[in-house]
C-alpha cells in the first residue's frame, strides 16, 4: 500500500523542478571555491609584485579606524547567532 503511493507520488513529481533548483545548491559552490583556488594561484605566479604583505593602509583613515573593528564585530555576532 505505501509503496503505491510513493511510486504515485514520485510518478507526478516533475523532476526539471527539483534538477533546475539542485544545480545552484548543488554545482555553484564548486565553482566557486575552482575560482578560488585557480584565482589565487593565477596571481600568485602571474603578479608576484602585487602579493605582499605591506598594510593597504586603508585603516589609516579617521572614520573607518572605528567602522571596521565595529563591521567585523556585527559579522561575527550575526554568523554566530
């Protein structure tokens, strides 16, 4: 008995919806750690004058000597609930 109805079910399922919305959960995240990985490799061999680790100096100006420590505060509140 259950098994006709979960072969029923399956049977009216349409299947394009549940592949259309697995491809982004299932194969973007791949993609992005490839770009990661192959981005970070590509400019540490091609742009080797670029990778330091001089300070961008960018926590120099007035304002964001107090956003940023504030900014990265709130993330880690909000990502540790």
């Amino acid at each position: 008995m259950h098994s006709c109805l979960i072969l029923s079910c399956l049977l009216q399922m349409d299947w394009r919806t549940v592949h259309d919305e697995s491809i982004p959960w299932g194969a973007l995240p791949y993609i992005a750690f490839t770009f990661l990985i192959v981005g970070t490799l590509v400019r540490f061999f091609y742009f080797e004058r670029n990778w330091t680790t001089k300070s961008s100096e960018f926590l120099e100006k007035k304002q964001l000597r107090i956003a940023n420590p504030l900014f990265h505060f709130g993330l880690l509140c909000v990502i540790g609930g």
